[in-house]
C-alpha cells in the first residue's frame, strides 16, 4: 500500500513538474502578423478632431469628421 501511495505522490510530482517546464524550442509560436502603417491625421474644419485621411469627408482642402460637420461648414 505504501508503495501505491508513493506512486500516486510521484505521478502527481511529475506532472506538476512538466506542466511549468518552459515550452519547447520545437513549438515556437506562429509570428505575429504585420503591425498596420501609420496614417496620416486631419482635424475637422468645424470641431478641430483629428479623423485619419481616409475616414475624413473632404470638401477641397477642408476635412470634416461627419456630415453635420460638413453641413454646417467652417467655424
């Protein structure tokens, strides 16, 4: 019965032990995908919130954040 008992106590040991192992070199994680570029930023003509270039609604050189914005015009 002792015997038993040691094993079951060496079992649990073992995998405890294997479970905090650092992974191995073998199972490296895939690489992580590209980081996006940087855009550039306008600030709205009526509110002055910077919107990246491509969410900005631009009416010639002026950008606007929302059309209410755009509706009303410059401030």
């Amino acid at each position: 019965m002792k015997y038993l008992v040691l094993l079951v106590v060496l079992a649990i040991a073992i995998g405890i032990w294997r479970s905090r192992r650092a992974p191995d070199a073998n199972a490296s994680k895939p690489p992580a995908p590209p980081l996006a570029l940087p855009q550039n930023m306008l600030a709205c003509a009526h509110c002055g919130v910077h919107i990246p270039q491509a969410d900005a609604l631009m009416v010639g050189e002026q950008a606007y954040c929302c059309t209410e914005h755009r509706r009303l015009g410059p401030v």
